[in-house]
C-alpha cells in the first residue's frame, strides 16, 4: 500500500471517530466517513494488549495486504479499523473473510 492510502492527520481522525458510524464483530471494528478526496485512506488501529510488537506488526501487514487486494472496489471513504485483543487467534483466511465481511456490511466495498 502506498503512504497516500494512510490517515495521519489528527484532525481528520478525530472527525471520523466523532461520527462513529461503525460495524462490529468480535474481532473487528470499522468506523468510515465519506472522503471528498480522489480515493480512499485507512488507519489500522490495534492496542498494546493485543501481543507484543511483532504480533501486533504481523496482523497489521495482514489487513493491509487483504485491503490492498480489495482496493479496486472500496468507495471513496476514510476508515479505521479497530483490532480487538481476540483477533490474536485467527488464521489469514479467518481474517481475511471477517474483513472483506465487514467492509461489505458498511458499504465500503463498492457493488455489493
């Protein structure tokens, strides 16, 4: 993914966590807001709790490949996707289908 895909901004993640417009499971959460930009940007939001750094790094790299692989059809949205501490558990393809989920259950995905 390139770093123009990513949230940085203070400012703007606040403003998406103001709306709190979200879809939950037990291991994820998506909050999205409608972006006026050229295309989307997300932020991967996990705690501490989760495991130490190089669990934490490894789902992270996980969510964005499988983001990357869907980026043809996500509208134009900010989004931040919340990883719970029972996440941990769950193989690539478990993850892999509860995102894809619950990006088409908040309409981020377009098409569906």
């Amino acid at each position: 993914m390139k770093r123009e895909f990513s949230l940085a901004s203070k400012k703007v993640i606040d403003s998406i966590f103001a709306l709190r417009e979200a879809k939950t499971t037990k291991n994820f959460t998506i909050i999205k807001k409608v972006n006026q930009g050229p295309h989307f940007r997300f932020l991967i939001s996990i705690g501490r709790k989760y495991g130490n750094s190089v669990k934490r790094n490894l789902m992270k790299r996980r969510i964005r490949a499988i983001i990357d692989l869907n980026s043809l059809v996500i509208g134009l949205f900010d989004f931040v996707i919340i990883v719970k501490t029972f996440a941990n558990e769950l193989k690539y393809e478990e993850i892999k289908k509860e995102i894809e989920g619950l990006l088409k259950k908040s309409h981020i995905i377009n098409g569906e």
